[in-house]
C-alpha cells in the first residue's frame, strides 16, 4: 500500500527531526541553568530565572504570584530558596527541549544522585511524547547527563507547621468542576489559577471562591524560546502538570495549607501508544504522583500532601458527576485549540472536544450537549479518524488528555444503546460505529467502580464515595 501525500510528509518531517536532534546535541553540547531569584513588592512575588545555551542564547522565564491579601510567610529563608530552586527544575525541561543537549549543568543547585536519578525520569517520560513523536530514538541513561557544580548539600530540617484547608488547581474543564462541588470545602480554602482566563475565573466564582481566595499565577514564557520554534528547533509537549506540582506545594507552604487537591482521575495513567510506555498525561499519572511524594517528603520536607481527589474515578464517572452542575454547562471550557483563542471557545475540531462530547453523551446527549459545543459533533463526517483513534482503532490514542478505550467505548455503546431503545436516528459517527464494532459488554456498570491506588485520607474518601455509589 502507498502513502498518501500528507502521510509522505509527516514521515519525512520526523525523519529530519530524528536527524536535527542528532545535529543539535553535536552543536549545542551543553545546557546551563545559571540562577533563580525571589523577590517581592507589595503586588506580587516573582520568580526569575536564567538559563543558557552557552555560546548562543539565554532565557529569563518569570512567574508573577498576585498576593491580594494572602497570608504569606517569609521569603527569606532556606526552604524558601530551596522550593524556588526545584521550580526552576522543572521549567527548565521547556528550554532544554530545543536543542536536547546531552549535558545539563546546574549551577546554582545542589542535587545528589538520587535526585538526579528522579529528575531524569521525570524529563525522559515528561518528553516520552515529544521523543515518539519526532521519532528520536534515545533511552533514560543516555538522553541526558545532569552535572551539578555545587558539591555541598545544605540540610533543612523537616518544617513544624501545622498547616490546614485546601489548594484546589483550577483549569476550567469538568474535573476541577466536580473535585470543586465535591470536596467538602471551607470559605478559607484556596482556588489556584496558572495563566488565569474568564473561564477559570467564572468557574471559582461559581463555585462560591471569592476572588481574595483565588490565587492567581502568570507564567511568562521567554520570547527566545518562541523564536527558535519558530526557526525549526525541537519542540513538543511537556510535563506541565509536573510544573504546577512544585508551584502549588510551594503556594501551599507560603500560605499554610495543608492539601493541593488535584482532579487527576485514574485515566491518566494509560498510554497514548499500545505496548509503549509514551504518555501525554505522565506528569497527571499516580506513578507521577508517588514520586513527587517521595520526593518532597524527603528534599523539601514541608508539611503538606500533595494527590489527587479524583484519582479513584474514571473519566466516565467523573462525566456523569459533571452532568448534574448545570450551572458550569454554559462556562467549562477543555479544549486547548479554542484556548488561544481571544474568547476560549469549543473548536469542535479537534480530540479534546469530541472526547469531552462523547464522554458526556450518555447524560446529556442530544440537545443539552448541543446547546453546549453549538453542534452535534457526532455528525461530523471530518471527525471520523479521531473518533477511530478515541475508540482504539488505530496503533495510538490522541496526544490529548483523553480517557481511556473502555471508558469511551462504554460511553459510545450507552448512547446508541438509549437512542435506540426511544427509536431515534443514528448520529453519523454513532451510525459508523453501529455498522463496524460491537457494542461494548455493559453488564458491569463502570461507573461504579472505586480504585483503590490513591492517596485519599479516609474522610475524602467517604465524600467521593457517597457521590458515587
């Protein structure tokens, strides 16, 4: 069989990407992190760093933390460095993508063995998209060296707060929503807002957070990075999820909280390619979130639990919960297309959407879920491949935060199944699906179930259960 002109194309595309990463990590052999700073003025905190490519560039991302009237601990202290320093780890990994230098030198840090061991895993599966993608064939002990200058470690002893309440990262979608309406919250708990848009906005608000409770974080990307992708150097996703772990523990530390409560379900820890550990959502992942536990406990020791309040559930279980907050329907927001958009809007083009769509379509399909994205997305014939993809019909599922195969094939089966039994017609893509597979098995009803790998106290769990069961 030949190729189609566009699969030509993408083939040759990853081809020269395979060889530029050979070419870039021969030219540009090293990667600094030079320095960090934290500073402050009545406004805001900033976080300011510097990285560099020796010889050629360097990159001076920030990120602004609005105060408002937050209760914040001092600045100037160890742990506080400390925190900002393993920030500064973490953004680094979206510069040292460009050029993939075989050498990182860090040279305001301490970091022993075991710590540079955990941040090779984080980077080497955090880019597992980015790799597979541009076809890079690379492993998790020669991608990378980390050399740290400093030799000495500073200790910090363990911090004595005794810290309580709530973080709760909001991103606009439907699972931030429900770990909203479900966790049992108090008035002085925090919402955290990264890049913050009306949406994000309204759904805090909606949610009963005032806006002295909504913590609101501008990260600045530096324009030499936007500039060498423009000119064709390596680029792909990266571990945001990873990013907003170290931000929020350091905002819980300064603000004496004791839970970030994430809405990571237990979706997130499949793979986007069959057989392959590549995922776009390692960074949201329960493995993730072990090692980040881990790690903090033992390196930044302040007292505060870092997990996940949806991790017992699936994507479907989390749809159904969603369903029944009308008053977030006409606000939630999950695609990343419409996002850069002047007003963040559904596209209604891309995989995002259509699994958003599908996953709620058997509890708000046809007209609510319509009224929602403005058109029926399950009778757009351009659709047909990712819907494939989201199925499991292809070799991989779509580089998005997607749920799994069962989840979306248990979705699709439920609507065709309750469409039929009122006797009414076939969307298209349902149509297609009706014609070429079976019906999943929905004798168990997954929306039911309850995992049990999570870090939830006993309390939380009693919350999300009542949901539920």
């Amino acid at each position: 069989m030949g190729y189609n002109k566009a699969e030509i194309k993408r083939k040759r595309k990853s081809m020269d990407k395979s060889e530029e990463f050979k070419k870039y990590r021969e030219t540009y052999q090293e990667f600094w992190y030079r320095s960090y700073s934290v500073h402050e003025d009545e406004k805001a905190i900033y976080l300011e760093y510097e990285f560099e490519i020796p010889n050629s560039t360097k990159f001076h991302p920030k990120l602004q933390i609005d105060k408002k009237q937050l209760p914040l601990k001092s600045l100037n202290t160890a742990q506080v460095r400390n925190m900002v320093f393993h920030i500064g780890m973490v953004e680094l990994i979206s510069y040292w993508k460009c050029t993939c230098s075989p050498k990182v030198v860090i040279q305001c840090g301490y970091l022993n063995q075991e710590q540079i061991g955990w941040w090779k895993k984080l980077y080497f599966y955090g880019l597992g998209e980015l790799f597979y993608r541009n076809q890079i064939q690379t492993d998790i002990e020669s991608f990378m060296q980390i050399e740290s200058r400093k030799t000495e470690q500073l200790e910090y002893p363990e911090i004595q707060d005794k810290p309580e309440g709530y973080i709760i990262p909001i991103g606009g979608g439907k699972d931030s929503v429900v770990t909203l309406e479900t966790l049992n919250r108090s008035k002085e708990d925090y919402g955290l807002i990264i890049n913050p848009k009306p949406v994000t906005i309204e759904c805090a608000k909606i949610a009963g957070i005032d806006d002295e409770h909504i913590i609101e974080i501008r990260r600045t990307i530096d324009k030499n990075l936007i500039e060498l992708n423009s000119q064709g150097f390596i680029n792909g996703h990266t571990p945001f999820s990873a990013m907003l772990a170290f931000v929020s523990y350091f905002i819980a530390y300064l603000t004496g909280k004791k839970y970030i409560a994430l809405s990571n379900e237990n979706s997130a820890n499949e793979s986007n390619v069959v057989g392959e550990k590549v995922n776009h959502q390692y960074s949201k992942s329960f493995e993730f979130e072990c090692d980040f536990e881990n790690y903090v406990s033992k390196y930044l020791k302040a007292p505060v639990k870092y997990f996940s309040f949806l991790r017992p559930l699936n994507e479907l279980q989390i749809a159904k919960l969603f369903a029944k907050h009308e008053q977030y329907h006409s606000t939630f927001k999950s695609c990343n297309v419409g996002s850069k958009e002047k007003e963040w809007k559904w596209c209604c083009n891309c995989a995002k959407c259509l699994f958003a769509y599908t996953i709620l379509s058997p509890y708000l399909y046809p007209q609510k879920l319509i009224n929602i994205f403005g058109e029926d997305l399950f009778e757009k014939q351009e659709l047909l491949d990712t819907f494939l993809e989201l199925i499991g019909n292809k070799d991989t599922k779509p580089f998005d935060c997607v749920g799994t195969f069962e989840e979306v094939n248990f979705a699709v089966s439920k609507v065709i199944t309750d469409l039929e039994q009122k006797h009414q017609t076939l969307p298209y893509l349902l149509e297609y699906y009706r014609e070429h597979f079976s019906l999943a098995d929905m004798t168990e009803d997954i929306t039911k179930r309850y995992n049990e790998e999570n870090h939830l106290t006993e309390e939380q769990k009693k919350w999300l259960r009542k949901e539920i069961l």
